[in-house]
C-alpha cells in the first residue's frame, strides 16, 4: 500500500496479464471486496490504461481491506485460493528435500510456509519416465504435493507464470533450495474445513486448574530422555497436573509403526508427534515427547506448530561416550558393526539444540537432582489457568 499522506491511499503492484483501466472494477482475491479503478498513477503521470507487464499505483473509489501480498483481479474473472497444490518441482540444493520439513515459500508478492506433503514421482529428464522417490537430490525434477500454512492465490502456470510459479527457502540458511510450477489445487483444499467447537482449550484448562503445554525432550539415543520425563510426569501428578508422556519407542507400535529411520521417515515421525502434542495440549494436558529428534529443523517446526509460549526444549545432554556405555538395547553395538544403517550419531547426524529452554546434564547429576531442578521450571509454566483478556 502507499500513502505519503493523509489525502492518498492507494495500491503500487505490476499488472501480471491482460489489460486495466479507469473504471474497472477489481476484486481483492483474500477478502472478495471490490472497488472501481479511480487513478491509475506512474511516474511518468495518470495513465488512462495499463497493459500487461506495467507498473503503477491505483487508487479506488472506495476504502477496501487490502494490504502487502494480496492479489488484485478483475472482479469478473477472479483467481483461486488454495492451501494445497500439485507442482513439478526442480530441487536446487545439495541438501536433500524431505517430505514432511517446512520451507517458506514465495509465491509472486504471497509468503507462506510450505511443506512437501507426497513426492508422487520423480521424472527422468532423458525419457521422462517416472521414478518413486522419497527424497529430492541436486536437480531432480519431481511431482509433488506442497500444503501451505495458508491460503494463496495461485493460477495454474500454463495460464499465467506469475501466480503459478514459485520458489522454497530453507528456513534456516535462506538458501533457495528448489523452484517450482503449479499444475491444479488439492480437492481437499476445498473439502476439509476448520470446525467450531463450543468447548475450547480456555475452558478445559479452567477446568484442569492449570494450563496446557508441551515439554520437548531431545537428546542422543540412551541419552535418558525417557527416564527423566517418566519421573517429571510422576512429581507432576502427585501434585494434581494432568500430564501425558508420548515415548518414542511406544509411538512408534501404533501411530508411527509405518515409518523407519531415514532422514525422511525421522522427519515425519516428528511432525506427527507435534501434531498429536498440539491436540492433547490443545485438551489442557500437560505433555511430555520423549524422541531423539534429531534435526533442528524439525524441532523449531514443532515448537512452531505448538506455539513459542506453550513450548518447552529441554535438552538432556549426554554424551555419545556415556550413551553408548549404557547401550541398554544394543543399538550402538549393532551401528557399530555396521547392522543398523541410521544409528543417530554413529553413521546420522544429531544437531543439538542452540538455545534449549533447559539442559538436563544427565552424565553429570542424579536424575534427582534434574528433576529437582526442571520441576519448579515446568510448575511455573503450567501455574496460569487463564489468559489476559
């Protein structure tokens, strides 16, 4: 938007297609209000028409809600929102794209995270035959389904470049890692709706006498991860605080029995676990995870999908020395000798938390003292049971 004063409001964009003039009327794609074109003003003074491919700044005859991303059409001819789609996607980085992992996305002026929800194929640039794939490599061109954290407007590419076109950022280095072209949205997209629930976290935490979080263990395989929730989730519960402990080992005999240990399959073991983390918080429990979670993307996802104020990292520190002293189910003997192919740590890479909310030095003090130490850490942050209007 641009206003120098109070006198003019208007909206400085490029005309992606086609062509406008005085007097049209346009449609603001996210809120579907619409106004006539009253100025059309470039540098060079008012234009009486625009034609593709130039830029300038209208000014309406009416006040509307429009503001820095949103999508101008003709009112007659409006454009698509979606939150899902399938593209082809070219992968432009060394590192390896994984179903699962979050990016952001840039789509003409719309930002939004982006996930790669399914690789369906990958093609062959020689015979453009198709390949399965579970991961993207340098320059692999695949088919892909990306589902957004929200709505954009998009076109599909053969129709028009600019809304069908865009590029993945790696949230952490801000590289571009891939780019991309859009065929159609998901059905879903338009079928699944967010429903209202009378009964909302508030109330069940009003409830419950105390607020719903999510306590995020992480920590090398042996590390005590599991031992120092179990014994936090018993000190809890003798104080009233209704907890759950989601261990890694036991998601994954049901909810997660389907995923290995790839890189790729960590990812959405991961991001299955801060979806059902969110739910149960969301039910006023106090949550524990106890998972490896080994890559620091997917952490900062979780903590993202939870919310930075309900979400606790506590990393309990051991080393890879003392871990594999204790080696209580064999696991680093077996990597060791080369039978277990992703063994965190031996032959996968474990990165560790930069700025944890709390660090549990389990190779150094009793799981006593930890547990008197993290307690009042966890009792001050689940003591609210309300928020401030």
């Amino acid at each position: 938007m641009n206003r120098p004063n109070s006198d003019f409001r208007g909206f400085s964009g490029t005309l992606a297609r086609g062509r406008l003039a005085v007097g049209d009327t346009l449609r603001v794609t996210a809120s579907g209000q619409t106004a006539e074109v009253s100025r059309i003003v470039t540098f060079d003074g008012d234009l009486p028409e625009l034609t593709a491919g130039g830029a300038a700044t209208l000014t309406l005859n009416k006040e509307i809600d429009a503001s820095r991303g949103d999508v101008l059409t003709a009112a007659a001819s409006p454009v698509e929102m979606t939150d899902q789609f399938e593209a082809t996607v070219v992968w432009l980085h060394e590192e390896p794209g994984l179903p699962g992992r979050s990016y952001d996305l840039k789509l003409a002026t719309q930002d939004s995270r982006a996930t790669l929800s399914r690789i369906k194929h990958q093609i062959d640039v020689n015979t453009l035959e198709h390949h399965a794939a579970r991961t993207l490599e340098l320059n692999d061109i695949a088919r892909c389904q990306i589902s957004l954290s929200r709505p954009v407007s998009f076109a599909a590419y053969e129709a028009a470049p600019t809304l069908g076109s865009f590029i993945l950022i790696d949230r952490f280095t801000h590289a571009t890692v891939a780019a991309g072209m859009i065929h159609h949205s998901l059905r879903r997209a338009q079928n699944v709706h967010r429903q209202a629930l009378a009964i909302d976290r508030e109330a069940r935490e009003r409830q419950n006498g105390h607020r719903g979080k999510v306590l995020w263990f992480t920590g090398l395989s042996g590390s005590g991860k599991s031992t120092l929730a179990n014994a936090l989730e018993v000190a809890l519960h003798e104080r009233g605080i209704r907890t759950y402990l989601l261990d890694g080992d036991n998601i994954r005999q049901g909810l997660n029995q389907d995923l290995g240990f790839t890189d790729s399959d960590r990812v959405e073991n991961i991001r299955r676990i801060a979806e059902v983390a969110r739910l149960m918080m969301d039910a006023g429990v106090v949550v524990m995870t106890a998972f490896i979670s080994p890559f620091q993307r997917e952490r900062a996802m979780a903590r993202e999908r939870v919310g930075e104020d309900d979400f606790l990292e506590i990393y309990v520190n051991t080393s890879l020395e003392d871990c594999e002293k204790r080696d209580v189910k064999g696991l680093y003997g077996k990597a060791r000798r080369g039978e277990i192919p992703n063994m965190t740590g031996i032959n996968s890479p474990y990165e560790p938390p930069e700025a944890p909310d709390f660090v549990a030095d389990a190779g150094q003090e009793s799981l006593e003292v930890l547990v008197e130490k993290l307690l009042p850490v966890v009792l001050a942050a689940v003591e609210e049971t309300g928020r401030e209007d």
